[in-house]
C-alpha cells in the first residue's frame, strides 16, 4: 500500500495575491449595491418625487439669493440687471426698522421656545401616567384636534374670541371690568400669539415623546422602586433621561427655526396698530418684497436670515453633542 505525499511549496514560490481593479488604500466596492438597486428598484423609485420636490422648491431658489447683489426690476433678468456688490445689506444694516422688526423675532423666538418646547414633554409625562384608557384617549383626542385645524381657522377663533365684544370680554364685564382691545394693544400681541402657539402645537408635539417613552426599560423603573425612589424620582432620574436624545433632537430643530417664527399666523392676527410688538423678519420682507416690489432689498434681508437660522443650528448642535453626547450631525 502506497501513499502519495504533497509537499508544501517553498516560501520563495508562492503564488502572488490576485489583482483587484480598485487601487492601494481603496475600499473594495460592495459587490451587492448594483444587485440591490436591482433587486429593491421599487422601493427606490419612491424617493424620486421627494427628491425632485427639495431639489425644485428647496435648493434651486437658493440660486435667486444672487439678487441680494444685484439691481432686480420686475420683467427683466431674473438674475438682476446691475451688480451693486453690499448695497442692499449696508440699507437694511442702516435701517432702524429693521432692527425693530429683529428684536420682536427675536423676543417670539424666545417665548415661543421657552413655553411651548417644554409643555408637549410634561404633556406626556402626565399622559403616561394616567391608567384608565379612556380618559387618556379623550385628552389625546382633545389636545390634537387643533393641530388639524388651518392657521387661518385658528386666527380666526383667536380673533373671535378676543373681539370687543367677544366671549373674552364678556366674561370680563360679568365681572365689572371694563373691555380690553386684546386684538389693538400692542403690549397684548405676544401673549395672543404664544397662547395661540400652545394650544395649536401643545398636543400634537406629545406624540414623540409618548413614542420615545415606550422605549425607557421597564427594569430601570423596577430598580428605582427597589431603592426607594417615588414616582417623581423615577420621572426625574430614569424617564426624562430615557427621552433625553428626542428632547435634544427636538430642541436643535426648534432652534433652527427659531428666527422663522409663524408668518402665517402673525400676519393673520397682526395690524397696523401692533407692529411696535408684532412686525417680524418675515412679515417685514413680505411687506418689502411683495408689497413694495423691493425684490433685492427683501432678499438681502431674507438670506441675513438664513445666515442667523444657520449659525444658530450649528452652534445648538456642537453644544449638545459636548455637553451630552447627542446631536444631529
């Protein structure tokens, strides 16, 4: 009986490493990409109409900003006519009104994060501790119904109900005092609008954080009940910290819009007699560009704004990732 042996070749004849097509350093490409493009073409085809919709009406007007430094008449280039270099930014820089209009976006901006960011989280934290189904279901259903009405059913309950001789006032006479001008005062704007903001976005913006709240561990709550934590300390230490990413998610979005406050419905409920409190950015290009035909003048002032939306956005983002660790980017 006989056996064949194989020697192992020598070190010195090794056969050498197969040649790839992609150079020294590069990854090698995915060998199923193509093949699932293929496969799912489906599936991808339905990112095309959303694709064409932010590439139409979201980055290509980003290409009419040119008129900020240039002279625009209405039926000529639609590019300018004249470049006039910072013309129209040194004019609204110049402008007193301007800073006027700056300071009340700046003052919505503020009341508007600061009262109706935080009321949707404690919104879901009551709703999350409430045990009979059917009155959760009623408040939920309550909360966010305003959320589908129009802005301009909205303005319109707003003015109705703040009217002279509206409910408001009414309530107000059953009691002695006299008849307030909410809608004319200038000093009542802010509250009108955040009041409005709150009991329009209060109960919808719940749903995230009843979403996120489903994901908090049910044994974190065990351990704090072991170690004699009550309810408000498990609210405190184990559920806010459980939805901390979409709170901080949430928050650097609402400051990204910070400057963008609600020009529909300010311009729905504003009036000559409130602009000292109620003229923002937004409303002040309208006026500018659509109603003065100032195109170049009003969107010199509108990417002034962008400008602000986009250092207040990343500036919010590389904090949060510092501070605790979440950000968007």
């Amino acid at each position: 009986m006989s056996t064949s042996t194989t020697s192992a070749p020598s070190p010195g004849t090794q056969d050498p490493p197969p040649k790839t097509r992609h150079g020294p350093g590069r990854p090698a490409p995915r060998p199923g990409r193509w093949r699932a493009l293929r496969r799912d073409w489906q599936l991808y085809s339905l990112a095309v109409l959303p694709l064409l919709f932010f590439l139409v009406f979201r980055y290509l007007p980003v290409i009419g900003n040119v008129i900020a430094f240039r002279r625009f008449e209405p039926g000529g280039s639609i590019l300018g006519e004249q470049w006039v270099g910072l013309r129209y930014v040194r004019m609204f820089l110049s402008d007193p009104t301007f800073w006027q209009v700056f300071r009340n976006t700046l003052w919505l901006g503020t009341l508007t994060l600061v009262f109706c960011f935080p009321i949707p989280i404690a919104l879901a934290l009551l709703l999350n501790e409430v045990r009979r189904r059917s009155l959760k279901r009623f408040v939920q259903s309550v909360s966010y119904l305003p959320h589908f009405l129009s802005i301009v059913i909205v303005a319109g309950i707003t003015v109705q109900m703040l009217a002279t001789d509206g409910p408001v006032n009414h309530a107000l006479g059953w009691f002695g005092l006299d008849a307030i001008r909410f809608i004319q005062e200038p000093g009542w704007f802010r509250t009108i609008y955040v009041g409005s903001e709150i009991w329009q976005t209060a109960g919808w913006g719940t749903i995230l954080y009843l979403a996120a709240l489903t994901t908090v561990d049910e044994d974190l709550y065990e351990a704090a009940r072991i170690d004699g934590a009550n309810r408000w300390k498990q609210i405190w230490h184990v559920t806010l910290p459980g939805i901390r990413p979409t709170m901080i998610t949430l928050l650097i979005l609402n400051i990204g819009t910070f400057m963008a406050v609600g020009f529909e419905k300010i311009l729905l409920l504003y009036n000559p007699l409130t602009y000292p409190t109620a003229d923002v950015v937004s409303t002040y290009l309208y006026r500018a560009g659509v109603e003065s035909n100032s195109f170049s003048y009003a969107a010199a002032i509108g990417l002034f704004e962008a400008v602000v939306g986009l250092v207040l956005i990343t500036s919010a983002n590389q904090l949060s990732r510092r501070t605790v660790g979440t950000s968007l980017w």
